[in-house]
C-alpha cells in the first residue's frame, strides 16, 4: 500500500510537470493521436520533370526522422529516403501540366490544368487530351492507377447554361487556364477560380458538373482570353468556423494583390444575387463578397490560400523567381492580422523563393502527432546546411516561423529530383489532413 502510494504521487507530479511545461506549439498533449496513411501524405506538381511526370505523392506522414536541414529525398539516405510515388496517369502526354490540388474527406485528389510555367516563361503550354484548358482530374490515393477527367473545357468565352462538367475557355492567352481549385469539406463540393471570365466555379466533387456560379466584382462581358486585371482570381481556399462557411479568393490588381471573402448559406449555396439573364449565375453586390486584406505582397498573383485547423490562413505568392513570399494571418476580433514571419528559400532576397503552394501539416515525434505544426511551402531555391546542393521543391517551416539566418539548419527540405536546377517549375502542395484533434 505504501509503495502506491508513492508511485500515485510520483505520477501525479509527473502529470503536473508535463501540463506545467505543455504549450500549444510545443506539445502532442497527454492524450496521443496517432494518424492512419494516407494522412499527412503530401502531393506536389510541377511543370513536366523531363519525364514527363507533373504530380507526385511523397508519404511525409511520420516526419520525426527525416533530416532537418537536409534534402530527405537524398537517394544516398537509402531506407531513410521519402518514399514518393509518381502515378501512371500523372503525366504530360496525359493531363498535361498541373499546378492546382484539392484533395477530399475519402482521399481523392483533384489536380487542375494549368498554363502558369508558360506564363511564368518556365515551360511550353501543355494541356491534357481530355481536359484541356480547364481540366480537373480525379485519382484516389487507394488506386493510383486509375485517373478520370473530371471537368473538361467548353470552348468558348462564355458560359453554355447548361450545368454540365464543362468550364469555358477560348483557348487565347498565355497562362489562361484554371487559377487554383479547393474542397469545401462542410458541403462536400469543389470550388474553382477560372482566369476565362474572373468566376468562382461550384463543382459536384462526384459528377464535375457545375452547380452554380459566382461572379465577384463587374460581371463578365464575354471576351477571348484572360480576363482584366482586377477581375483575375488566381487562388481559393475554404473556410468553416462556428457553422459559417466562407470562401476566400485572391484579386490580381495593378502592383499588389487583395483578398476577400462570399459566405455560403446553409446548403453550400453564394449568398449573393442571382443574375436574372443568366442561370445559376450570382453576381457581387455591396453585402455579398467583402475584402478582407486590402493590399498584400508585390507580385502578379496569389496562388494558393490554405487554413490550418483553427483558422489561420496562409497565402503563397508567386511570380519572379526570388521575389515572392508566403504569409500567414489570424483573425484577431473582425482584422485579419500578420502572424510570424515564414522565409521560403535562401537567395540575395532571403526568404523570397516562394513557388506558390503552401500548406499546414501534422509533426510526428514518437509516433503521435502535433496537429499543423508544419508549415510546407514550395520554393525555387534553397539551401540547406547538410546538403550539398541547392533544393527545389518543398521547405517544411516550424509554425512559431523560421529565421533567415537559420532556416538552412532548422527546416525540412524535399528537392524534386535530386539536385537539378528546377526553379520555375515547381508547383503547389497539399497535404491530407489529420483527424487528430485541432491541437496547434
């Protein structure tokens, strides 16, 4: 009896040490969550790697071992390498390039057409047979062999009515294509920006067909190719906090980018004006779409706008090489705010190699996992301290930030093909989300 007593109090201390020391940022909590592959899988594109492959899958979901501040994707780390898997169906000659990805609750990934590394003067247009344009593609994580087109393109610079799984595009323009996609997990739909019309496209996730769509700032008058500057929406992103479900995209304007904000009603539908003359088509009024960062980097675009679990966002720029960064915000009562600095990559303008992709991540350590603890970006140039090479791929960032004196010896790095210079044409990046709970 007295021995349990001891220990009873030994633990209890140990209990009241470990809570004394625990921190959001820090700990895993005393409850341990364990993720179940494919969570915390990661799936990157790029502009065709020279093998024609455009879209990878790098199984990042036990983390604690890859090399910080080395390359894991190093052959010479042999059993210790991440494991990557490049499907059959990922390739130019098939879907073309992609650059954007959803990825859904049954692990679906959606990758969309894109024209950017042409736009970017990186790589020559290629789009895939099916898709074209706007095509959007659908893989399951469970059968990688299998890759259907989801969404096609109705040649044309206006919209059919007709509701099926077409976007219209009239085929003019360098970098004319999809901007970004994203899933909306409360209603269990797809969200796309088209560069055709400046639109906000409402997607069956099972069918592709168009739900409806939304028209944000001076309707559309049908015209061949991109669509003006500040009518340009390049990256999307979905929101739910306290039932209200919002969607986020990024305005192109002339020397900065803007961000705002339509909330959706109850059945995943814009809450905003239907247009009389065309069906299923809501256009912007004064309480519909709200601007909630009114002036954010010095690039042409934002491409990707991603939120951890307890809602903050982040946001990728992307345009010259070493001149693009990422931000993170929190919503501090109404004002979304600037959290702590993240530097993507190492060059005379440290921490501007920002490729456009980014999003949160689980921290293993131990086998249980810190829920967005990590903050993947991709990037065109990097350095870290234990590699002999300059990386272009992916940085994984502490989510307290990174230093630009440090980053080199303190982040995760994953090069997209071992060593060779590839800036310009690397991507975005998702990752499959915990179900541990909201820790971080």
């Amino acid at each position: 009896m007295k021995n349990s007593k001891i220990i009873f109090v030994i633990n209890s201390l140990l209990l009241l040490v470990l809570f004394a020391s625990c921190s959001k940022e820090s700990c895993a909590y005393v409850t341990e969550c364990v993720q179940n592959k494919p969570e915390g899988f990661m799936v990157c594109t790029n502009a065709n790697d020279g093998n024609g492959n455009v879209a990878v899958i790098h199984e990042t979901t036990f983390n604690s071992n890859a090399p910080i501040g080395g390359d894991w994707n190093d052959p010479s780390l042999g059993t210790g390498q991440v494991v990557s898997s490049n499907p059959t169906n990922w390739k130019s000659n098939i879907i073309g390039n992609v650059f954007g990805i959803a990825l859904d609750k049954s692990f679906n990934i959606y990758l969309s057409a894109t024209d950017v590394y042409n736009y970017d003067s990186f790589a020559s247009t290629i789009f895939g047979a099916t898709g074209g344009r706007c095509g959007i593609y659908k893989t399951n994580v469970n059968s990688l062999g299998t890759t259907t087109t989801l969404v096609s393109t109705f040649t044309g610079n206006a919209w059919n009515y007709a509701l099926t799984n077409q976007l219209p595009n009239s085929g003019f323009d360098t970098g004319n294509s999809i901007g970004n996609i994203a899933y909306d997990k409360a209603n269990n739909q797809l969200f796309a920006t088209n560069l055709e019309d400046g639109r906000i496209y409402r997607l069956d996730p099972t069918t592709g067909n168009v739900k409806s769509v939304f028209d944000p700032f001076s309707l559309d008058i049908p015209s061949n190719g991109m669509v003006a500057v500040g009518e340009r929406i390049w990256g999307i992103g979905v929101l739910t906090q306290n039932g209200i479900t919002e969607v986020y995209f990024a305005r192109t304007q002339a020397g900065f980018n803007s961000i705002w904000s339509i909330q959706l009603n109850a059945s995943g539908e814009f809450i905003a004006t239907p247009q009389p003359l065309q069906a299923n088509v809501f256009n912007d009024t004064a309480p519909s779409s709200k601007n909630v960062i009114q002036k954010i980097g010095n690039q042409n675009k934002i491409t990707d706008i991603e939120f951890s679990c307890t809602g903050k966002m982040m946001l990728a720029e992307r345009g010259a090489d070493h001149n693009a960064s990422v931000f993170e915000y929190e919503k501090i009562g109404t004002t979304w705010t600037v959290t702590v600095p993240f530097y993507a990559g190492d060059n005379f303008n440290v921490g501007k190699s920002s490729a456009g992709g980014v999003d949160y991540g689980a921290r293993e350590s131990g086998g249980s996992f810190t829920t967005d603890d990590i903050v993947w970006v991709s990037q065109n140039y990097a350095n870290p301290f234990n590699t002999s090479y300059l990386t272009y791929g992916v940085q994984g960032i502490s989510s307290n930030g990174n230093s630009p004196t440090t980053y080199g010896s303190t982040d995760l790095f994953i090069d997209r093909n071992n060593s060779t210079n590839y800036k310009g044409g690397i991507g975005d990046v998702d990752v499959f989300d915990s179900s541990c709970p909201c820790n971080n």
